[in-house]
C-alpha cells in the first residue's frame, strides 16, 4: 500500500503562518520554521499584553484623576475615599473622562463630596 501523506492539510498549516508572519523583517516572513517561532512569540506577548494593556490604562486614569483632583485643592486617596464615604460610584474610567473633557461635571463632584 503507497504512503499517504495530506499535503493539502500540511501546506494549508504553512500557508497559515506565513500568513501570519506577514510584515515580519527578513527570513522571519518567509522561511516557515522561522516564522513558526516568530508567530508563537508574537502571540505569546499578545496574550501578555492584553493583561498589562488592563494594568496600563487603570494607572493612566489614576493619574489624571489626581491632575484634576490637586487642581481643586485635594489628592486622588482622598477623593476616592470621599467618594466611598458617601456612596458615590462612579468608576476610574468615568472619572478620568470626566476629569479630560468635563472639568466642570468634576468640579461639581468634589464640591459634592468635600
């Protein structure tokens, strides 16, 4: 009986990686088992950075939060802890927007607070 082999499958596999490794520098595009590892890599720092993309922004809000709390004469814990204190919730997220492009919405949420 003659080997069978599924080169329609394996080259589909292949094709699926050069693909992937489109726009990489040198060999990395085009010699498969270079890609291969090119491609894992790059996902692997993906599947990373999703993580720390989270971590990144919550630390980004957190700081303008603060900018706009000192510009009214108080810092970003006692804000947030004012906040807590009297059931206000509001997330970082919303803050920080409101904080960027809605100075007088903040505004009246620490005059509401203090």
């Amino acid at each position: 009986m003659p080997r069978s082999v599924n080169s329609v499958a394996a080259k589909a596999r292949r094709k699926k990686i050069i693909k992937a490794a489109k726009g990489y520098f040198g060999r990395r595009k085009n010699v498969h088992t270079i890609a291969k590892n090119a491609v894992e890599k790059g996902m692997q720092y993906a599947y990373r950075d999703r993580k720390n993309k989270k971590r990144t922004f919550r630390s980004l809000w957190i700081q303008r939060i603060n900018a706009a709390a000192r510009i009214h004469g108080m810092s970003y814990s006692k804000l947030m802890g004012q906040l807590h204190k009297n059931n206000i919730e509001i997330n970082r997220k919303v803050l920080a927007d409101l904080a960027m492009n809605h100075p007088e919405a903040f505004k009246k949420i620490v005059e509401k607070i203090k």
